[in-house]
C-alpha cells in the first residue's frame, strides 16, 4: 500500500494523520439492520424528509446512505412516483403547507422563512422540492428554499451590462428546472434582449443573447410570467412579443431545454382550435395544457409524453362558468396520488379539487384574512445549500477508536 | 395447480395463474424446472399460507380494474398488511425471495408507515440496529435539523 506509507511519511500532526490511517469508509452495506441493504432502501425512499433527518442518527450506515446523492435522487423519484405533494399556501409572512391527501386540507405545518428580508418574499417557481423566492423589495435579491428540509441559498441576479447607463431592465419570465445529466438545478430569469440561467452546483450565472424572439418590456401592471417545470424544461407561451401561459392558435410555446441551455419553440398542438382558450401547467411531471371551447362550460386536460406526443387525459365538465373565465380565473396546481385535479382560484382564496369519478367539483375555503398564493410542493431531500459545513470535529473520536 | 413447500416440510397447492404473480416461480416453470414440488426452504407455512391468500386474492388483478372491484382490492390490501412487526417482516423476506413486486411494494409501504413517525431509539430496536455513532456525531446530526428531533407526532414505542 504505497499510498499509506506516504501518507504516512508526510509530516503532518498527529491527529489528522492517525484519522486518515483509520478512516474507512463506511456504506450502506455495513448496516446491521434485519433487513437485507436493498429493501432497507425500498422501504426508506417511502419515508418523508422529517423522518430522514431524524433517522440519519440511528447508525453510521444509515447516516451516510441518507446523505448521498445516490438517495436523495432515488427518494425524490419516489416521492413524484407516490405523488408525495403538500400545498404550499402563503399568507402574510408565513408559509403554511396542507395535506392534500386530506379532504379538508388540514394544516401539517406553519414556517416563517428563516431570513429576515424573505419573510414576505413572493414564491416565483417550484421545481420538485425547491422553490425561487424573491424579495419584493430588492430587485436582485432571489432564495432558492427547500422547505422540507428548511434549508436555503440566497443567490443574486446578473449584474444587468447591457444597460449601463439605464434602469435595470426587469425580469420578464422566469423558471426552474432540474438538468438529470448532472443533478443540477437551474434557475432561468428572461429579460427583454438575453436570458441568464444559474447552475445551483456552479453557483454562477451564465447570460445569453440568443433568445429566439423578441420580447417587449413589461408595461405596469404586467405580470411576470414564471414558467412550467417538467422535466428538464420550463415552459411558457410568447403571445405578440410577451410572455405568458395562455395558449391559443396566435401564440407559441416557448421554453428552455436544460440540455442545449437554450430557448427553443415547440408547435402547439392540433387540438388548440380557433376560439380555443388554454392554459400551461404540470400535471404528472409532464407539461400539460387545460381549456377548450371558449364559450363550452367545459374543458380538456392534455398532457405531453416523454416522446413530444399529445395526449387527452381527462374532461371536466358541468363548470359553473364558460371555459375561459374558469381557465382564467383557475389555476391548474397538479394531480393528487388518487388522480384528484387540484387548482387555485382568484381572486379569493379558494382550492377547487376536483373529483374525475365522481365527476364532483368541490371547493374549500382556507382562510380568509389573506390571498394564499397556493403551490404544490414536494418532499425532496435536494439541498439548496453550499456544502461548507461538517469540516470540524470528528478527529478527536476517530483517534479513540 | 404447483404444489409449494415450505421450511417446515408443509406442502400447498395453488392454481398456476396464482402462483405465476411470483417472478422466480415464473421463470421455474417456464424452464421446466417445476415438475412436482417447489422447495422454499427460506420461507415457513404461516408465511407462506398469508402469500399464497395474497396471490390468490390478486388472481384476477386485472379484471378488477374493468369490473369495478378495485375498491375490493384496496380494502383487502389495508387488511393484509393489517399484522404485527415481526410477521410483516417475515412476508417481505419471502414476497423479496419469491419477486412478487405488488405484494413487496405494498409490505415495504406498510413498513415505511409504521416507521414514519417513530424515534430514533425505537427504530433502532425494531430493525436491531446497533447505534455505532459516537455522542458527538449523533449531536451533530441533531444541531443540524433539531426541529426533525421535536414533535408530537414522534412515538417511542416499539411495535
């Protein structure tokens, strides 16, 4: 073993050489638990976060299994596998997150962001576990948050060079997506003349100008446009040089592909007829697009396959209101473990689930001292955290052992 | 019908579309290699007996779904897994060795629901887990989420 006698030879104190002498490493495989490693870790990936956390302390094996990347990445599919989602509402300063799986949504837990100045930040987009927030009152000031696991990174936007000398242009659209080759998270912020992504393992912005379109600035009173996460892509619609999530026949689907860093356009789909109203949203992990007929008091469900092809989920019918004012009005959250739609509604604050084999629409009022900005949220492992930490100790009792 | 035997040299017949739920069984007589009895001598007969009511039960899993009798199924899922410690952990070992994916799916979520919500302690003594932290680790890794520690719903018992 060349390697340890000149570790060995190294003239280094004491401590951290005896540490390096003794270290082993420790996997899953030396677990002396009753059941064999791989349906320790079937039975593990079914746990929620809090639970984890807790168990890293029951051994060394488990400890290190639970903190590898191996397993957050195995969990976090699971968790979209089982549809293991809370609704994330927001009131005041105060995040609330509900248990969908309930009929009543009931309250699982109350979080006041942990820095000051986000207290009463905006939830820009989600992406599994992760959410973006951003400082009302800071234009550059962005947190990327896992409530889950409580744990955040405040990153800032690219200094804006194009415009030296003019106000700093404004966010047009945004988005968040994970980028499966390298278990990275991007945030993407599009402004009028070039687009920036940060890489969550970089901690760095690149900025682009080959944005495919132009897009004209936001007049006030505009919203900005945060874009639908599917895998690997975030999605958004460009209608007469903005960008919005409504799709009919005049607009165009754009988004950003993780792989190619880029904006790129993608045809909308044949049954986006004339006088058609539809909406972007993520239904399954997979982009979907809900309305119809303006006029019909129902509308469609259609998802995209992993292979770009269209196709019809659900139908939901007997709506109170015509299609578009419901599509407008609704926002389209997700689907729930059983199939269950959930949406949002405007402006009060209101969830509207709806049941497809009952054919049942039924709503529930959460609270009513606030406008809850309502998103589904996943319990995910992922760490929007720098990894500084865990560098002390632990020298002091390996020389013991 | 394939004759079963189990550890304890008990022997049971069960209908072939049944026992084909089995993966290994499966491939044992597509090879031809299950001309009279299957020896399992990693399973006992009372595991055996609560597996084979389970495949038997989900013979017809795929007719449920078009007759209407997947709440049936559900209901007769919720009280299968309806067992003590032990016993679940003894189906698992045998729904894992015989590959019924279904059933190891179903036992491993059962598992993972009892587990949920215990302390570190009692899972450590349900699974028989030697704690080989030492108490500056297991403190560190308490400082970092404290909060995951602290809880109403967190239950010391063992069962």
């Amino acid at each position: 073993m060349p390697k340890k006698k000149l570790l060995t030879s190294i003239n280094t104190p004491n401590r951290s050489k005896k540490k390096k002498l003794h270290k082993r490493k420790v996997t899953f495989e030396d677990d002396t638990s009753i059941f064999p490693s791989e349906i320790l870790l079937n039975i593990l990936t079914r746990l929620p976060v809090k639970s984890l956390l807790r168990f890293k302390s029951v051994s060394k094996p488990w400890n290190v299994m639970i903190s590898s990347n191996e397993f957050k990445k195995s969990h976090r599919d699971q968790s979209k596998a089982l549809g293991r989602e809370k609704l994330l509402l927001q009131s005041r300063n105060v995040f609330e997150f509900r248990d969908l799986e309930s009929s009543l949504l009931d309250l699982m837990e109350n979080q006041q962001f942990p820095l000051k100045k986000f207290q009463r930040a905006e939830v820009w987009c989600l992406c599994d576990g992760l959410v973006l927030l951003r400082n009302p009152r800071a234009y550059k000031n962005y947190v990327l948050w896992n409530p889950s696991t409580r744990e955040y990174r405040a990153i800032s936007c690219p200094d804006n060079h194009l415009n030296y000398n003019e106000e700093p242009q404004r966010v047009r659209a945004c988005g968040l997506c994970y980028d499966s080759s390298v278990g990275d998270y991007k945030v993407i912020l599009i402004y009028d003349l070039f687009y920036a992504v940060y890489s969550l393992i970089r901690d760095s912005w690149t900025t682009k100008t080959s944005f495919p379109c132009p897009v004209l600035p936001l007049l006030p009173g505009d919203l900005i446009s945060f874009g639908i996460s599917t895998a690997g892509c975030v999605f958004w619609s460009l209608i007469n040089g903005k960008i919005q999530l409504f799709v009919d026949r005049a607009s165009t689907i754009i988004y950003f592909d993780v792989k190619s860093d880029g904006v790129k356009n993608l045809s909308t789909p044949d049954f986006v007829g004339e006088n058609n109203f539809f909406y972007l949203a993520s239904v399954k992990g997979c982009l979907s697009l809900y309305g119809g007929r303006i006029e019909s008091k129902e509308f469609n469900i259609w998802i995209m396959e992993q292979d770009g092809s269209w196709k019809w989920l659900m139908n939901i019918c007997n709506l109170p209101y015509i299609c578009k004012t419901f599509v407008q009005d609704r926002e389209l959250l997700g689907c729930t473990r059983n199939g269950d739609i959930v949406s949002q509604g405007w402006p009060c604050c209101r969830i509207f689930i709806y049941y497809p084999r009952q054919q049942l629409l039924t709503e529930t009022e959460l609270s009513s001292k606030d406008l809850p900005i309502a998103s589904l949220c996943l319990d995910s492992l992922y760490s929007p955290s720098l990894n500084v930490k865990h560098k002390r100790k632990r020298q002091s009792d390996m020389m013991f052992n | 019908m394939v004759k079963l035997k189990s550890n304890d040299d008990k022997e049971f017949e069960v209908e072939e579309a049944a026992v084909i739920q089995s993966e290994m069984i499966k491939n044992m007589i597509e090879d031809g290699c299950a001309t009279s009895v299957i020896p399992l001598p990693n399973i006992d007969s009372k595991t055996l007996i609560k597996v084979i009511e389970y495949l038997n039960k989900h013979i017809n899993m795929g007719k449920a779904a078009e007759t209407g009798e997947e709440d049936d199924l559900k209901e007769f899922d919720e009280q299968f897994v309806n067992m003590g410690w032990e016993e679940l952990f003894d189906v698992i070992m045998a729904a894992n060795y015989l590959n019924i994916h279904e059933l190891m799916e179903l036992c491993c979520q059962s598992a993972a629901d009892r587990l949920k919500n215990k302390s570190v302690r009692a899972v450590r003594e349900m699974l028989k887990i030697t704690n080989d932290l030492t108490e500056e680790e297991e403190q560190e890794i308490i400082n970092d989420a404290p909060w995951a520690f602290e809880g109403p719903e967190i239950d010391d018992t063992v069962n």
